[in-house]
C-alpha cells in the first residue's frame, strides 16, 4: 500500500486502513460489522452529521452552503448541475476545457443545455491553464464550471477565481482537501471520495442553498438536489462503509495531520521532490505540465525516447511501485500523491527515478 502511486481511487492512511479493517468484523460503537448496519440507525444518523461537521470546519464553511454525500460519482455530477441549474437558461453555460475531464463535463452538459467554452487548452496538449481575470465570462450565464485539477494531465489552478456575480462550479475531484481554499467564493463544489476521501461510492457536493430556488420542477427525485438536502443525505441507501471510511479520513486529516494547512505543507514538500527530480533529469523526461501549472496531485511526464516508459514502468513494478502508468488518454507516467501517500514513499519514487536516469540518461 504504501508504494500505491494510482490515480484513482489512491492510496489511503495506514491507521485508517487499520479502523477500517476492525470496522467490517465489529464497530467499537455497535458491535456488528459496518457492513451490516442500517442506514436507518441512530449511528448513521450521527456519522454523517459528523462528516459533514467536519467538512465544514476543515473548508470554513458558512451556513449558506449544505453538505450532501451522494452517489454516481462526479460524472453525475456532470449532468445533475445542467439538469438543476441550466434548465430552459436564455445564455449558454460556461467552461473552461483544461483536459480529459473538464472535456467529459462539458460533453455532458452539452446533453442539457447550450455550452460555451471560454478557453480551450486542447490544441497545444492540454499543458497549461488560464488566468481566470483573462476570461471573457457572462454574469448572466447559469453557471460557470471548471476543473481544480485535471487529474490525468496533472494541471492544477493555484488561483482562486474571483467573479462577483458569477455562479462558479467547481470539480475538486482530485484535490479537494489537499490544500485550503476560499469556499465562500464558489456556488458549489463537488468531489469524489476516491482521492483523498476514501473508497469510491460516494461524492460530496457542497453547495449555496440559493442555488435550490433555481432548480425546475419535474426532474426525476433522485436527480433534485432538494431531495437530497431535505432527506438530509439519506434519501435511498446511501455506500454506508465508503461514508464510515470517508469519516476516518476526515478524523485522520484533523487530529493526526492538523488540518489542511499543515496537509498543504505536506503535499507541496512531495510534489516539490518529485519535480526537482523530473526537473535535475535535464531532459531526458517531459513533465505534461508547465512550471506554473504543476500538480501537487498528480506528476504527469513522460520520456523524450518513448520506450523508456516501458521499461521505467516494467523497472517500478518490479522494485515494488504500483499505479504509476499514465491514464490511457495520454500514455506516459503519472505518480499520483494524494493525502495519504507519505512522504517516505515519494522519496524512494525519486531515488528510483534517479537511478533510472542514471543508468539510461
Ligand atoms: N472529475 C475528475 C477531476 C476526475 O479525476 C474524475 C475521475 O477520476 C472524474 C471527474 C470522474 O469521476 P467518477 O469516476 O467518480 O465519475
């Protein structure tokens, strides 16, 4: 576990993994198996009261927002805001296409409702992001959305946008809770737990609860996010261990970590090794992302002579890394470094690429 580079779902704490294992034979609180337990208990009731609790804290969130766990991953999400928020709008959505997944958002949105795109990275390679006082954005569009972090090129926004007036939407997919951020500055944020959250199942979305006065009648229930604020999460059958496990993380990333400014610290020191490491290769490697758009998640390179990737990865794997092949779309290497990848583990990373680029440069 502990040398799991994946890109998803990723590596998870140690003592988390522990809980998690004692939690399928016997819950310190109930004595069954969570895996065995209501979604109806007074133990769910209070878990979730206490995930969300603590989400709130860790993104100082005012109470204008909700918190809601629901399920079908971000790409519900991808439909499920159009559905809500751009139903029968006169002005088409806004995007930005910054890589493999802003372009599913934007492909599904389309399905909605009319979508602009105000910058598109995909001619030169997705190898760089915008400046978010550079766009051309409308006020009156129903939203605006873009992507933190495209997890598969590993580009990430280090701004904040700042759009009086605008409705931003957020996919946080691959880096919610790495670092802190400005919430009050979005609508809505969502997240998938596979990153930095725990097992797949379930996905957060945080959002401004004037958005709900927009949404038209008549979508089907589960699609509403106003079912899923008044049943408070707990509509139909909510991935009750992916919550469970999802609650010691946040547990974990307050009490053992001390919350996210101290998990920021520790991601840049990974992240800072790794490309000082692609960066003393001279040359022999191609991070995906300029300087100034590097991921702190995801370490996205490949060779200049395309058949050491093979090897590099053939190499890793036998040295005992897993989950460093590039995502289909792009090839190449990707070493993702969530939360809960240490910083031990992204040390002998580095070591093993030096290695390698000592044997092959
Ligand atoms: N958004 C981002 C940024 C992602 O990285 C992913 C998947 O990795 C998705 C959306 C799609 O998520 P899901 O598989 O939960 O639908």
């Amino acid at each position: 576990n502990d040398l799991n580079f994946s890109g998803g779902p990723g590596a998870l704490p140690h003592e988390v993994l522990l809980q998690a294992q004692q939690a399928m034979i016997a819950l310190p609180e109930t004595g069954l198996s969570v895996l065995g337990m209501s979604h109806r208990s007074a133990w769910f009731r209070e878990l979730l009261d206490e995930a969300e609790q603590h989400i709130r804290d860790l993104l100082n969130l005012e109470d204008r927002y909700a918190v809601l766990f629901l399920q079908g991953g971000s790409s519900l999400q991808f439909s499920m805001i159009p559905a809500n928020f751009a139903h029968g709008a006169k002005r088409p959505t806004e995007f930005v296409a910054s890589g493999y997944w802003s372009g599913k958002a934007i492909g599904e949105a389309a399905c909605a409702a009319p979508v602009k795109v105000l910058w598109d990275g995909g001619a030169d390679g997705y190898h760089r992001l915008p400046d978010f006082e550079e766009l051309a954005w409308n006020p009156q569009a129903p939203f605006f959305h873009y992507v933190s972090n495209e997890t598969v090129e590993g580009l990430q926004f280090h701004q904040t946008p700042r759009m009086e007036g605008a409705t931003v939407i957020s996919d946080m997919s691959s880096d919610f809770l790495s670092r802190p951020i400005d919430a009050g500055r979005y609508a809505m944020i969502y997240a998938h737990a596979q990153k930095n959250l725990g097992p797949a199942g379930v996905t957060v979305a945080i959002l401004d609860t004037a958005l709900l006065d927009r949404i038209p009648d008549g979508l089907p229930p589960m699609l509403d996010y106003r079912t899923h604020v008044r049943h408070r999460s707990i509509y139909n059958t909510p991935p009750v261990f992916s919550l469970y496990a999802l609650t010691l993380i946040c547990r974990w990333l307050r009490q053992d970590i001390g919350g996210l400014d101290a998990m920021e610290a520790i991601n840049s020191l990974k992240a800072g090794r790794l490309y000082q490491c692609l960066d003393d290769m001279g040359g022999l490697v191609i991070p995906q992302a300029e300087r100034d758009f590097r991921s702190q998640m995801n370490v996205a390179f490949r060779f200049r002579d395309t058949r050491l990737d093979a090897l590099c990865l053939q190499e890793a794997a036998d040295a005992g890394f897993s989950g460093l092949g590039g995502h289909r779309s792009i090839g190449g290497l990707r070493a993702s470094i969530y939360n809960a990848v240490l910083p031990a583990a992204v040390e002998l990373l580095a070591e093993f690429l030096e290695d390698f680029a000592r044997r092959h440069g």
